[in-house]
C-alpha cells in the first residue's frame, strides 16, 4: 500500500490535516487505534479561535459550527470581591466561536467520507520505520494481519502517549515539562448555562469554570486534589461546591440536574522540541499539552495543522526547503499560548500551601485585568488567538 501523507491519529488534528491535503489533490491514509466510535464518544474542549473558526471553514466544515455554534464577544471572571467582563471585541476585534471538539470531529469525519478519504480503525502496533531516509514507512497489524504502508511523508497525530513522539530517539529531542498539583473535576449535564458567556473563577476554595456547549448542555469544573476520584464526588456533592466557589447571583439561579459524563482531568504543560525528525512531524498533542484553562488545546493543534500543510503542499510541489522551517514556525505560536495557559493556570487555581499573601496577589492580579484596558487587551488577544 502506498500514499503520500501517512497520517498517524485520528482525532482532530489528523483529520483535520488529511482533509486539507485531500481538497489540494495530496493522498492520505489516516491510521487510527480505535473505532470511530471511541473517538466520537472523547468529551473535550469547546472552545475556537478565530483562527480555527477560519481554518474549519477553509477546509469544507464549517457549515454545521455556522449554524449550531455560539459567538462569544467576551468573558467574566470572578473573585470574592465580584465579577467582571473582558470584552474581546472591544479589546482587540476579535471572538471566539463555542463549538465542541467532539461536534467538530464530527463534522471532520463526514467530510472525510463525502471526499472519500482513506481512514484504517483499529490499526494496533503501529510502528515507523526509515523516517531518517527517503523511503519511510509505517506498519500495522488489523484483524490478525500485517500491514505496510510506504509514503514520502508521516505526520504523528496520535496524541501525548502515541508511538510518533516516541519513535524520535530521546538523545534528539528536548522535552519541557510543568506538572500541576491538582486536577479538573468535570460534570457534562443537560441544562441550561449558569450564564451567557464562560465564568472563570478565582476562590480561596478553589478555581470553578462555568462554561457550554449549546443552549441546553453545560459543561463546569472545580480544581481538585489529585489524589481524589470520580466515586468521591456524588453529584449533589459537585452542584454545592461549584455553587460556593461561582457568584452568588450565578450560584442562586443555575439550574442543575443529573451529570451524563463525570471525569477528573490532570494538568500540565508540556513542549518537546524539535517538530520534525527526518520525515516525521509531530501536531496537535504528540508535540505539545497545555492545561485547559486557556482553552489552548484543539486551537494549538489547528494552528500546527495550518503550518504543516503549507509546508507538505510546498515541499510536494518542488520547495522542499519549506519543510525545515515547520518546526520554528509552529514553536514560536506554541510557546505564546503555553505562556498564557500557564498564566492563566497561576492566577486563578489555589495552590497547595498557597498562603493568605499568595491569595491576595491573585486578586490584585485579576483587579488589574479588570481596570487596565492593557491588560485587558493582552488578555484578549491572547484568548481570541494570536496571528498565525
């Protein structure tokens, strides 16, 4: 079997490159470990910058985000001293767009087969070979048989424990790494939203994010310990803490009922460096984790979508110098959104053994986001995507 483009990972990312490269007449063959089913079933974030508004409708899949999503002009953050509102578009001009990442897969593989784009469920043991030559390629095994796929290049989409990181020799790369010391508790349940727009809250009890992913679905946090699970947490136990640490005008009037999906998330920030080795590339999370507080993740990935399939498309059409600058290019935009999750990761989370000063920097922090048009504005474009 041979392609072009061996696409390894069939999330987001990976969909997201093989329709791209398909629309410019480039073949693809996506590899992913699990049915469609599983990855469809993935609760994620919910958030686009414009930027991947913009990329989604450039590839052909826009049209349903169009109809079902919410633009969002703006958001609030709270302290126990109030709450108050960034406004984006009087910031900086921009929006941002709440539509799921599980809408938005969605709406990739169906556009995948309408174009009738090559993509291999269940493929186990996937390994690469050769990406240092000119002639790399990729095995499998499916329904107790050996595959082999030859191809000029492979992109690695299969996510932060995939083999495509891992098939980079450790004396070549350089990994960065912050591992926060708690975790997000999060409750999807079929209501109405707390409010118009996300709530970010900053309490001496803990970070709760009130936030959507249509008229009658909300999707909210709380900062937990990591050492808690899912089965210490009922769900009259998640409704009352989210109520102490949100508003009490939110906290009185949110409608709560019976949670459909309940999960504990950690927290980290993560780059490995370089991008690139011989013919393999690494997107979206194979290459980079950020803590959700900036709602960073699929936006990252789209970004490093853009970047890969300007450089292939060159590269495929004679101007393979294009390939070396990926990396670099996609870093640079890597590294600013990294320092803005972590950001806003240190001003609204309670940290163990964060004293009474420590709570008081934070508020001073936020009050200063709250009445400094600059620091609203950098906030702003750092929220709503920095340029491409």
């Amino acid at each position: 079997m041979r392609t072009q483009v061996a696409i390894i990972g069939g999330g987001p990312s990976g969909l997201m490159l093989s329709q791209l490269l398909n629309r410019a007449g480039v073949e693809t063959v996506v590899l992913e470990r699990q049915t469609r089913d599983y990855v469809l079933a993935r609760i994620r974030a919910g958030v686009l910058e414009q930027g991947c508004v913009d990329l989604l409708r450039r590839m052909g899949c826009g049209e349903r985000m169009e109809r079902e999503g919410i633009i969002h002009e703006g958001t609030k953050l709270a302290t126990v001293n109030g709450m108050f509102r960034v406004d984006f578009k009087a910031r900086v001009g921009e929006t941002v767009m709440v539509y799921g990442q599980t809408e938005v897969t969605h709406d990739l593989y169906a556009a995948q087969d309408a174009i009738g784009a090559t993509i291999i469920d269940e493929a186990q043991n996937v390994a690469l070979h050769d990406v240092t030559t000119d002639s790399p390629y990729v095995t499998w095994e499916k329904d107790g048989c050996s595959h082999r796929l030859d191809c000029l290049y492979i992109a690695g989409c299969d996510g932060f424990h995939g083999i495509s990181r891992q098939s980079i020799p450790a004396e070549k790369r350089t990994e960065y790494e912050r591992v926060y010391p708690f975790g997000w508790l999060g409750v999807l349940s079929r209501t109405a939203p707390a409010a118009d727009e996300l709530i970010y809250a900053n309490h001496p009890r803990g970070f709760a994010l009130a936030s959507m992913r249509n008229p009658k679905l909300s999707r909210y946090y709380i900062q937990v310990s990591l050492s808690d699970k899912v089965e210490d947490w009922s769900d009259q136990a998640f409704w009352d803490e989210l109520r102490r640490r949100l508003p009490a005008a939110v906290a009185e009037s949110m409608e709560t009922g019976p949670s459909i999906e309940k999960s504990i998330a950690p927290l980290r920030s993560f780059v490995t460096e370089p991008l690139r080795w011989g013919r393999l590339f690494l997107v979206g999370d194979a290459a980079h984790i950020v803590p959700p507080t900036g709602a960073k993740g699929l936006n990252l990935a789209a970004s490093d979508v853009h970047y890969l399939y300007e450089a292939l498309q060159a590269a495929l059409t004679g101007d393979v110098g294009a390939l070396d600058l990926y990396s670099e290019r996609a870093l640079k935009r890597i590294w600013g959104a990294m320092r803005f999750s972590w950001w806003m990761t240190s001003i609204l989370h309670r940290f163990p053994g964060q004293s009474d000063f420590d709570q008081k920097i934070q508020e001073a922090e936020l009050y200063q986001l709250e009445t400094l048009e600059t620091a609203q504005a950098a906030m702003a474009r750092n929220y709503t995507g920095l340029p491409y």
